[in-house]
C-alpha cells in the first residue's frame, strides 16, 4: 500500500514537473537562443533547419509559419527600452534607423497574432511608407489616438507586440548585437 | 521517513524532466493548429490558393505580415516531382518552403533567383537521384530544390511597399503555379533495323 502511494506521488509530481516546465518554456518565450538586440529579439534559427526543439514546438503551438532565412528576419518587441510592457493606452515612439536590408515592415499584433483592428485600418508600415528626416532616421509614434507624421494606431489594447521584419538582409544566424545592426529605440512618452 | 518522501519528490522531479524533453519533441507532431494544419482544409493538395489578406477578425495563420499579398501550394510529392513558377512583383517577391512540420528549409527571393521569373523544381532525395545526369547538365539553369519530407508547404509572398500596390502583388501571387509534373512515357526503344532482304 505504502509503495502504491509513493509511486503514484512520485508519477504525479513527474507529471506536475514536466508539463508545468513545458507549458512555462512555451508561454514565456523560449528566451534562450535568440538574437536580442536592445528590446528586440529574433530567433534566426527559426527559419532554419537548425532550429531547436523549443523553438519548433514554439511555432507549432502558436501556429504561425516562421520568417525563412533567406527571406528574411523578424524581430519581435513586447517591451520598451526600461523594460515597461507595451500598453495600447500609452504613446510610445519607436525611433533610430534599422539595419541594413532591402525593405523592412513594422506590424502591430494582439500577444495572439492578430492585427488590431482600429478606425483607420493601418496596421503597419513598411520603410517606403515612412516619412524620414534628412539623415534617414524616423520617428513611428504608436498610440491610441492619431498623431502627425508617422502614426501606427493601437486600437487602446491593453498589451501588444511590434514586429520588425528584415527582408533580403545581411542579418541572420551569425549576427552578432553590435554597430552593424542599428535597433530603433522604443520609449513610452506618456501614460493615461 | 522523511528521506523515504525525499527520495520521491527527486525521483519525481528527475523523471518530470523527462516528461518535459519527451513533450516539447513530441508537440510539433501532435499539434492539431499548426500551420499545415490550419492550411489544410482551404488549401488542396498541389495547388497555388490565394490566402485572404489578414485581417483583425480572420486570419489564415497568426502573425501574417498585413503588408505581404500571399499564396500557398501545399505539396505532396508521392506523385512525382513538383513545378513551381512564380512572376515577379515590381516590389518583392519570395518563396519559402517548408516540411509539414513547419520548419523552413529553404527560401529564395526575387534578387537570388535574378529573373523575371522564378522557376523552380521541388523533389525528393530520392526523386532527384533519379534524374538523368545529361538531363541536370543540359538543364544547367534549372533550379532544383530538394525537400526534406513528401508533403510540406510553399509559401509564395509578395510585398506591397505602399498600399495602392497591393493589387500588382495580389496579382504576382496569383498568377503562379505549382503542378506535379507528368512522368515522360518512356521512349519506345529505337526498332532494330531490319537486314536487308536478299534479293532474288
């Protein structure tokens, strides 16, 4: 009776144990691995044979087709610069300029993947899009309501992520964070 | 007795990381809404399908980039090798192929491919060790791609860089094809000549 118990207590704390481990890795970003560069975080692997087992349950619970090296590289933002969680409430200015490629999207999704829907329909821009300044830098202000120059509305979600896409670029698997690969910066202007 | 629980908890917590490792391998093949999955019942086999521009109601897969006009061909290559043809938008074109696990395992874009047309053949190892050598030589263009699985994904996107040309890319995705390719009949073996009749 007493090897009974132990064992199934022994079989549910593995259970307990492993399943927990795995929801946790899976819904709290498989942090390791990734190219972070200030806030940013891609995971060029992904697009790749390479990828690690984390990263393929990763895109096969999300559902999502990941960016192929080759095509391109996606960088994903779920926080500004001090670390503060993107708020749809807020005004938040992405600004700098972006490493080199041959065109770049930013796009604005719901932690699901989805877009967010909003009165004007804009749910990205692309680097032709954007106004610039002479030096070739930009300012996208996102937030919930409009805003002169470049706009990206929130649609007021509490959170969102921004993705930032290289496409046909140098950056991929062997980049290294450094000078070559120029982030923008992302900080929160004001809060409600 | 508190070693006897001790004892248990460890064993427990050794054998959960097992159950850990074990599960996330394991996912990718048990996944019921991945990618090919969701593809599945709008996308028939060895076919381009246009997917609906994202939207926040409807999307055909999350995290699809809204400003990318994009088709799929989702392949079976058990019938034979497939043909792929994509034109090229004025903006950007790109084609990325994927097993039915949804891992990339190539891409190629309009610039790598360096024409107006990005002409490809998909097959398997095996498919493509049956090729005929003077074939590949005399076909030294022909760009053949080598897929890890039978079954898989192509995703053919192209890049509206301002919304006005979204139509040109939805236009480019839609005109291209993939189509298994018909085996050749193999050749008739050339007739012996027949030996002159002796004349009479």
């Amino acid at each position: 009776m007493r090897l009974l118990f132990g064992t199934l207590f022994g079989l549910a704390v593995a259970a307990g144990v492993g399943l927990g481990l795995t929801y946790y890795s899976l819904t709290h970003g498989t942090a390791f691995a990734g190219l972070s560069i200030e806030s940013w975080t891609a995971w060029p692997k992904s697009g790749t044979t390479d990828a690690d087992p984390y990263v393929r349950a990763s895109i096969a619970r999300t559902g999502r087709l990941p960016t192929a090296m080759g095509d391109g590289v996606s960088f994903t933002l779920s926080s500004d610069d001090d670390g503060k969680a993107l708020d749809g409430r807020c005004e938040v200015v992405v600004s700098g300029i972006t490493p080199t490629a041959r065109f770049w999207t930013l796009s604005l999704y719901n932690p699901d993947g989805a877009l967010v829907a909003n009165s004007t329909n804009r749910y990205g821009f692309t680097s032709q899009e954007i106004v610039r300044r002479s030096d070739g830098s930009f300012d996208i202000v996102v937030a919930p309501r409009a805003n002169p120059g470049n706009w990206l509305p929130t649609g007021g979600v509490e959170r969102y992520e921004l993705v930032l896409r290289l496409y046909d670029t140098a950056v991929g698997v062997s980049t290294k964070a450094g000078r070559e690969v120029p982030m923008p910066d992302v900080a929160t202007r004001s809060c409600p | 007795m508190i070693i006897r629980w001790a004892l248990l908890i460890l064993g427990g917590v050794l054998l959960g990381g097992i159950v850990h490792l074990a599960t996330v391998i394991i996912l990718p093949r048990t996944a019921t809404q991945d990618a090919y999955a969701r593809l599945t019942p709008i996308a028939p086999v060895n076919t381009v399908v246009a997917l609906p521009a994202p939207t926040p109601e409807k999307a055909a897969m999350p995290f699809m980039d809204p400003a990318f006009a994009s088709a799929v061909c989702r392949y079976d290559l058990s019938q034979g090798p497939l043909k792929l043809t994509v034109p090229v938008s004025p903006g950007y074109t790109s084609v990325s192929f994927y097993t039915r696990y949804d891992v990339a395992y190539y891409a190629i874009n309009d610039r790598a491919a360096g024409r107006r047309i990005i002409e490809l053949d998909l097959m398997t190892t095996a498919q493509h060790d049956q090729v005929p050598e003077d074939e590949e030589v005399t076909a030294a263009d022909r760009l053949i791609v080598e897929s890890p699985t039978l079954t898989g994904l192509i995703a053919i996107r192209a890049l509206a860089p301002e919304p006005g040309l979204m139509r040109v890319a939805e236009s480019t995705v839609a005109a291209s094809k993939c189509s298994t390719q018909q085996p050749e009949p193999p050749r008739p073996p050339p007739r012996p000549l027949e030996p002159p009749r002796p004349r009479k």
